[in-house]
C-alpha cells in the first residue's frame, strides 16, 4: 500500500492509514497506537523537510513475519539530525534506520508481528489490500477523537497496571516484612544453637581433661601396686625354692607337689602383675608387643593342678549348708 504525504492533513490520513494496516495484520489496540504514532510523528517531521514524502506499507509474511513502513522523499541530506529527532520515535517500533541514498532520504520502520497474528496468505493479502483500498480517511476531528479515546483507553491501562503495581509492592513489602521475622527468628535460633554448641564444646574438654586425670591415676595406681605386689610375690618364690632345697629338711612327695604348685601359683601371679605393669606401659606408649604361641593344653593341666588343693581343702573344711541344694553344689 502506497500513500503520498503533501499537507498537514495527509498527516491524519498516514496515521489512519497505519492503524487499519496493523489491525488488518494482527496487531492488538496497544500496537496499533504504536504504529500509528509512530508514523504521525515521523510525518510531521518530513513534511518539515520535503514538500512530498512517499509512504509505502509492506508486509514480509515469511520467515519471521514483519510490518515495514518505508517513507522517502527527495530532499537529501541531514540524516543525523533527522535520526537524532527520530530517536524517540524508535522506541515505539523493533528498527528504525535513516538512511540517505543520494537521491533523498528515507527512513524505514520495522514491527514484527505478533506470535498469535494469522497467517498472511496470498489469498489473505488480497483481502487486506482491498479492504484497506475501500478505506476512506476520515477529518482530522475523528482522527482526533479516535487518539482520544485511545489515550483513554492507554490512561485506564496505565491506572491498572499502576494499582496492580501497588497491590504487588504491598505484597512484596508484606512477603519482606515475613522474610525478615523469619531471619530474626532463625538468627535467634542460630545464635542460640551456637551457644549451646559453645557449652557442649566447653564440657567436652572438661570431660577431656578429667578423663585425662583419671587415665593418668589408674596407670600411676596400676604400676604402685604392681610394683608393691611384686616384693611379696618374689618372696613366695623364694621361699618354696628355699623349702624344695636339698639343704633344707626333707619334704614328703605330697608335701613338695604342694610347695611347687605354691611356687607355680606365684609364678603365675608374678605373671599377671608384670602384665599389669605392661598395661601401664601400653596406655603410657611406652610397650611394644611381643607375640607368641600359647599351648593351652598346659595352661588348662596347670589350672587344674593349681585348682585341685583348693577343691581339696573345701570338701576337708567343716561347711554348713543352708538346703541340700547347696550341698550338691559343693
């Protein structure tokens, strides 16, 4: 579609113009005042500096679909001064480019249609084409009453979007409101978890520290009484050696199995209390172990040589049993 801009009034006619051609291809009511304005401000602005502008609407249906406005005229020329008060005007469009070809000038505005715009067949261009060639441009008052009614329209719209604008700064400043007491609150539960864990902390090195004392107590009371156990111990030994001498008076077989069992007995207590005193040294770091084979048949024959006397003795030693229960026992 093509229309020649000579007088103020074909101003009025362009811009009705570009309305009916967006609204033919797709483009809602916001989009259409765009359009529109767009092209009423860039006319007045040519017809400024050329007697006559060419205006030419062109529809690019494929790939990604586009609505191009293409205004030239001869004078030539300017373009930076033209671009720079057209500067604000671009914003209304996707792409506004002033170019200056020798010949006069021409800017070209660029909208891409929207995603739910049908699609521009053939068949449908020509329905546009002549539809928008039965249009007739209305006076310059209806112009005016129809950019009325939309700035209306665009005020309401504003005045909606400026409530919700409210309404949602209310609610974010309500979810902030929320947002701090639940920090405060989680702050405070930190805060109280860290001195709880502080207080844990303190108490486990006093339990360190006391468990530390009472290690060191038990190796120190392990290696006394070791040692104090040692000197009788060794005395035992040295005494049955002393009675099995040859020097010494003559015992009886029983006599002298019993003193080498005596003598055993305190072997083996010597035994334990040097484990004791391997004990103390292992806790205090200071043993290496020194591992062997242990016959255990004659560990189980020594324990019962050693165990046999005590038998012995219980049944010899008057007893009162309290039930014949007890009795059986021993």
């Amino acid at each position: 579609m093509r229309l020649r801009l000579r007088v103020e009034q074909d101003i009025f006619a362009v811009r009705q113009l570009g309305r009916e051609v967006a609204k033919a291809v797709g483009f809602e009511a916001q989009d259409q005042t765009r359009v529109a304005t767009a092209l009423s401000e860039v006319c007045r602005v040519l017809l400024a500096e050329a007697p006559e502008t060419d205006v030419t609407f062109t529809v690019e249906p494929y790939g990604v679909p586009t609505l191009q406005v293409t205004m030239a005229h001869s004078a030539g020329g300017g373009t930076s001064r033209l671009a720079e008060q057209l500067q604000l005007v671009g914003r209304l469009v996707d792409t506004m480019e002033v170019d200056d070809e020798g010949a006069g000038t021409t800017v070209r505005m660029v909208r891409r249609l929207p995603l739910g715009a049908p699609v521009l067949t053939p068949i449908r261009m020509d329905e546009i084409r002549a539809g928008l060639a039965q249009h007739v441009p209305g006076s310059p008052l209806d112009e005016l009453a129809v950019q009325n009614q939309q700035l209306i329209v665009a005020l309401d719209e504003v005045r909606a979007q400026r409530d919700d604008l409210a309404r949602l700064n209310a609610e974010l400043e309500e979810t902030n409101r929320g947002v701090m007491a639940l920090y405060h609150q989680l702050s405070d539960e930190l805060e109280e978890t860290n001195r709880g864990v502080v207080a844990l902390y303190a108490e486990l090195d006093e339990k360190s520290v006391q468990l530390r004392a009472a290690s060191e107590a038990k190796s120190r009371f392990l290696a006394n009484v070791s040692h104090e156990l040692r000197a009788p111990v060794t005395a035992i030994i040295g005494l049955g050696r002393l009675l099995t001498d040859s020097s010494s008076d003559q015992l009886t077989e029983e006599q002298r199995r019993q003193v080498e069992l005596i003598r055993g007995s305190a072997s083996d207590l010597l035994t334990l209390v040097n484990g004791l005193l391997d004990l103390a040294k292992a806790e205090a770091g200071r043993l290496e172990p020194n591992w062997a084979e242990v016959d255990l048949k004659a560990v189980f024959g020594q324990l019962r040589g050693t165990l046999r006397s005590v038998s012995v003795y219980k049944r010899q030693a008057p007893t009162r049993c309290c039930s014949p229960r007890c009795c059986a026992i021993c």
